[in-house]
C-alpha cells in the first residue's frame, strides 16, 4: 500500500493511482476518492496497512473505502468484459477462449 502526506493539512491519503495530467487518485482522510494534483504530497511511502494504522497515519475507514473501490472496480472490469464478450462473433468467442487457455 502507498500513502502520501499531503503537504498542507500533513495529513496522510491512501494512493490508488495516476489519473493523469499530474494527478492522482485518492483516498482521502475523511474516506472521499478524490483526484488531487500530485504537487500537494510528499513522496509516497509504500509500507503495510496494519503498520501505516499502527502509526495512526492512517484509519482503518480509509483502508475499508479503499478496499471497497478495488472490489467495485473488479466487478465492473469483469461487467464490461462480459458485455464485450458478448459483442463478439461465435468463431471470435472461440479464439478469444482458446487464447485464454494459453495464459
């Protein structure tokens, strides 16, 4: 996990991302995901989550928010590959199948 200490508040923010243009996405302390130009923040520090709470750098509400964005975003991920899935043509359902066994 990576958190970054923003340079104003000196607050801590759970890292998800680049969003790009400079920017990242975050968690922030009060639990929002939030796109923050990266310039506010300190180096990331990339450590364990019990030990980042252990520190009290972070909360435990942070970690559940950010758990529940990677578990939302596994799900669409897997929603849109099932609508393209079924865009697909038989014999190119077929190959994509075939190639997927390879992996």
């Amino acid at each position: 996990m990576e958190i970054s200490k923003n340079k104003d508040s000196g607050k801590f923010f759970i890292f998800i991302h680049d969003s790009g243009n400079n920017e990242g996405l975050f968690v922030t302390p009060s639990c929002e995901i939030l796109s923050i130009k990266q310039d506010f923040f300190y180096e990331p520090e990339v450590g364990d989550e019990s030990y980042f709470i252990s520190q009290n750098l972070i909360s435990k509400e942070q970690i559940e928010r950010y758990a529940q964005y990677e578990k939302d975003r596994s799900e669409e991920i897997v929603d849109n590959f099932r609508y393209m899935f079924e865009q697909l043509t038989d014999n190119e359902k077929q190959q994509l199948l075939i190639d997927l066994r390879k992996v």
